[in-house]
C-alpha cells in the first residue's frame, strides 16, 4: 500500500460518501428534486463502497491486525465509535422533525416500519437486514449497508483466523445470522480482497491501461443504462435494488483499483493532500450521520422544497454538520480501541502492556 494508492483509494471513498449524500439530498420532499439525475447513485456507491473495504481489510490484515482480537477490536471500535453517536443524533433528530411535519417520516419514503425500539436493536446487533427483515435504527436509511459490512467482517474473520472444526461452525453460524440478502452481496465485497491479492500480478506497464478499462466500462455501463438493464421484480428475499448490475459494477471497481495499484499516479502537493486526507477522514461519518441531518433541516428549513433559499440552507447545513460531527467521532475510534482493549486484558486475567498501566487504563 504506497502513499500515493492509498490517496487515491482516500478520495474514491469520500467521492463515494458525497455521492451517497448528493443521492438523498435529491429526494424531491428535501430539494424538489435538484440532482435527481443522481439519484439512483447511492447505491452504486455503497457497492464501491464494500469493494473499498474488503480491499483495505485484506490488507490490514496482512500489515498491521495479524491476530483475532486485534482485528475484532479494530472493527468494533471502527463500527461503535460512528454507530452510538449516529443513533443518538438520529432519534434526537427525528423526534424535533417528527414533532413539526409527521408527514415526512413515514413509509412511502423508503423508511423501516418496524417498532422504533425493535429498529434500533436489531441494529444495535446487525441483524436489520437478516432474512426478510427490513429494520433501521429510525430514520437513518444508510444504515442497512452495515447490516451487510459487519456479518463480511465476521465471514473474514473466521475464513482467516480460525481452523478446522472452529471455523467450519462460525462460518455456519454467521451465514444463518445473516440470511441469503446479505450473502448475495459477499462476493462484491470478496471482489476487494482479490484485488488486494492480485494488485501485483499484472505487469506495472498495465496499471494504466487498467485504470482506463475500469472507467470505460464504468461509462459505457451507465451510457447503457446501468442499473435499469437488470430490473427484477421487488422480494423481500433479495437486497434492495439487487441485480447482476452489481457484479458487475464490483468487478469494475475491482480492475481500477488493481490498476491504481500499478500505475505511476501523479500526488498533489503536501497542502492539498492533507485536504484530501481530512475530508478522507470523514466518509464513515458522512455516510452515516448525513440522512437523519438531512432529513432534519429539510423538515425545518422554512420555504418551499424547489426554493433557492431551502436548497441552498439544507444542503450546505447537513453537509457542514455531518462533516464536523464525522471528524469528532472519527478521534474516537483510538480511544474506543484503547478502552476495548484494557477491558479485554482484565476479562483475559492479562497485564496490561507498560505504557497503558503508566497511564492508569
């Protein structure tokens, strides 16, 4: 993982993380419909998305999280870290906007009908999207994708960690957890760990012929009609929106970033990447902290949804306030994993190492 891949794997996920913000603040009852050729782009993203990250925890693993509970540790963190405080804001949120225009909370808006406290429980645990369930923690929609990225954390884990009889049980045990949307979606995300094993297969000359091949059929994919080429009939049994377009879409992703990997790729000069790192830094956040804002000041924000004046204030209020937030719980997540860690070693009967005990954690 060079420097230079790894800005650009920075800005492919936060261009991922606006693009999925852009795609919810085109929904005609926030913007009157601004960006609604964008729309159905979300979700192109969060495919990205988990290409992205089986990608980079193919390589954590090999670089820096070589053991299971360093590796469970990190994820717990990463996930609770942004996940607590996103459920706090949500139902903070969501009971002022609900309380001026009930209207805008309800089903037809692609929103969970599950039991608020049921919602947040079985989000609290993963378990949204099991099966046939359809359950969000509120009105935070963003929030299904996790449902998926936590049970292919798990499905690593035991595939890299684990041997013989113990591997073989939680393999089991987690693909029955998760239900068959959730496993549909895994070879998308595998498609990232291949990329990592294979970024150094292809000749360096390749890289960026790669990259091209990527985006071209990246274009032409959508020249044709990207996810509206595979339609299928809604099913509870199928992720929202699935279709071959998604494998496809994933292997795109896949080539780029082996190309990436190989190509000689131009870096910014020092002020700009730390730019790009910072805003890097906050697509966690973003993803999940940007609806229930987003749906908050389009409820509050005064004037027709079309106006001038309410698109410009929403959209420049909910990105503002998810980026600030995004950054305050991204310093967490080191704290977060220290804390994991000392209750571990205390649970474990372990002493903690020299320079957590001078600190007294």
């Amino acid at each position: 993982m060079t420097n230079a891949l790894s800005l650009y794997l920075d800005v492919l996920r936060f261009g991922a993380a606006f693009t999925v913000f852009v795609s919810h603040y085109a929904v005609g009852r926030i913007s009157g419909g601004l960006f609604s050729q964008l729309a159905d782009y979300g979700r192109t993203a969060v495919l990205v998305f988990f290409v992205l990250s089986g990608f980079v925890i193919a390589w954590v693993t090999e670089s820096r999280e070589r053991s299971l509970d360093d590796y469970t540790l990190s994820r717990v963190a990463r996930l609770y870290s942004v996940m607590i405080p996103a459920f706090i804001m949500t139902a903070a949120l969501d009971g002022v906007a609900r309380a001026v225009d009930p209207r805008l909370y309800g089903p037809e808006w692609g929103h969970s009908t599950a039991h608020p406290v049921l919602g947040y429980a079985l989000s609290a645990v993963f378990l949204g999207e099991s099966w046939t369930l359809a359950a969000l923690p509120g009105f935070n929609l963003p929030f299904w994708s996790l449902n998926y990225e936590a049970w292919y954390y798990v499905l690593f884990a035991a595939g890299t960690f684990l041997q013989g009889r113990p591997q073989i049980v939680t393999l089991v045990f987690a693909a029955l957890l998760a239900g068959p949307k959730i496993l549909l979606l895994f070879p998308i995300w595998l498609m990232g760990v291949a990329a990592w094993r294979w970024r150094n297969t292809p000749p360096r000359r390749f890289g960026a012929p790669l990259v091209v091949a990527g985006l071209t059929g990246f274009i032409a994919l959508e020249t044709l009609g990207g996810q509206h080429l595979f339609w299928h009939p809604k099913t509870p049994w199928l992720p929202p929106g699935y279709s071959g377009y998604d494998y496809i879409l994933g292997a795109l992703v896949a080539l780029l970033i082996i190309g990436l990997a190989n190509a000689n790729l131009p870096v910014p000069r020092a002020s700009v990447e730390r730019i790009l790192r910072w805003l890097a830094g906050t697509s966690f956040g973003l993803y999940l902290l940007h609806y229930p804002l987003l749906n908050f000041f389009g409820t509050l924000v005064p004037g027709p949804a079309d106006g001038t004046a309410h698109r410009v204030l929403v959209f420049g209020l909910a990105l503002s306030g998810a980026l600030a937030l995004a950054r305050l719980t991204e310093r967490r997540k080191g704290a977060a994993k220290r804390t994991l860690r000392s209750a571990l070693d205390v649970v474990l009967g372990k002493r903690p190492p020299p320079a957590l005990e001078h600190q007294g954690l």
